[in-house]
C-alpha cells in the first residue's frame, strides 16, 4: 500500500513546486525597449535673432538685433561674400544688381547690389592689389525709400536719410563740397577735428543736404571714386 501512495504523493509536490516557481526575469533588451519608449523632454529651440539696427560708419557696417546685441558687421576691405550675408540678413536679397565700370587707370570696376530701404552695397573688383590697399574697396549709399523695412539705416549719431541739415550742423562738420543733389557735410565719427578741407581729409561719412535743408543720400567712406 505504501508504494502505490508514494508516486501520487510524488506526484503531487512537483505540481504544486511547479505552480509556486518565481516568473522568469526580464532580459536585458527587453528593459531597454521598455526605458527607450518613455519619450524625452524635448529643448526648447534659441530665439532667431530680429534684426533691427544698421549702422553706417566710415570704417564699415554694424547689424544690430532689437535687444541691441550686434549680430554682423563687416568692414569695407572684407570681401563681397561677408558683405551681403550681413545685408542680406538685414533686408533680404538684393532687388537689383548692376555693374559700373571703371576707366581702367585710377577707378575700379563696381559690383553694385541694392536692397530695400534704399541701401545699395558697391564692391571693387578685379583688382591689381589687396583690398585693404586700394582706396575704397566697397561703398555704402542710402538713398529715400518708401519700403516698409523693420531695419532702421542711421549712422553712429543718429542721422538719417530724411533727417534735417539742423540735425548735420549740430555735429560741428569741418569740412564739405558741393554736390548735384546739394552740399556734403563730412564727417569723421571718431573725431571731427580730422577732417580738414575737402582735397586734404581722412576717409569720413558723406551727409548730401538738400536746397531745403533735408538730408537726401548717405555716403560711407567718403570722399568716394565711382559716386
């Protein structure tokens, strides 16, 4: 009796030691499947910078951004390339472009790109000599403009196309000339007292005031060659 009881006991302990066995563990790669679906806090992406601000000064152009933070400059022996990427993040491509021959001898061929707001870039090509050898290897001009542009044009004092001759004289001009659209106020930001007389200066900004007393054109560096 006791050998027929002993294989149904039996039998009945694996049952049970089946049931109660602990579940198998996780592998490996299933614990990271299960950590790479929970999603990550995403970043949050820097503010593009809004441009705000160009200034013009004898030396070159500063782009400024509405915090007052400059985010592009270039100066005028810099090469074109440089020059319209700063440009071009302040107005946008150029609306037109040109080309103003020179005579061969004293002045140098012009490249010109004009964008809105009445700012066109002129840039000296095929030269002889480096650029920051030749004259004025680029050339700033502001004209009027009836463009609705976010970018304000002045130059280091604050003086703008449309701005008045009362504004210019405040700044104590040494010199100027005589030009078709009126008088050329120069003047040199760092110190006026270096301008001299017209035939005798250092590179300055050109102010163009009209008969009426408006200011009409700004040119930088001045005195210029092809303008």
């Amino acid at each position: 009796m006791l050998s027929r009881i002993l294989p149904i006991a039996l039998i009945a302990t694996l049952a049970l030691s089946a049931c109660s066995a602990p579940a198998p563990a996780a592998s490996p790669s299933a614990a990271a499947a299960s950590s790479s679906s929970t999603p990550s806090p995403s970043s949050t992406p820097e503010p593009e910078p809004v441009p705000a601000e160009l200034v013009v000064l004898n030396v070159g152009v500063q782009l400024y951004d509405s915090a007052g933070t400059e985010i592009g400059a270039f100066a005028w022996a810099d090469e074109a390339p440089r020059a319209l990427e700063v440009l071009e993040l302040a107005f946008g491509a150029p609306v037109s472009t040109g080309l103003i021959a020179g005579d061969g001898s004293h002045t140098a061929d012009y490249e010109t790109y004009s964008f809105e707001g009445g700012l066109t870039y002129y840039t000296a090509i095929n030269l002889e000599k480096p650029r920051n050898e030749f004259h004025a290897p680029s050339i700033v001009r502001v004209d009027p403009s009836t463009d609705d542009v976010d970018v304000t044009i002045h130059t280091p004092q604050g003086l703008k196309v449309g701005g008045s001759q009362a504004e210019v004289l405040a700044l104590s001009p040494v010199a100027n000339r005589r030009h078709m659209l009126g008088t050329v106020y120069m003047i040199d930001p760092v110190d006026p007292s270096l301008v001299s007389a017209p035939e005798d200066s250092t590179d300055t900004i050109g102010i163009i005031v009209d008969a009426a007393g408006v200011i009409v054109q700004i040119m930088t560096p001045f005195p210029t060659n092809p303008l």
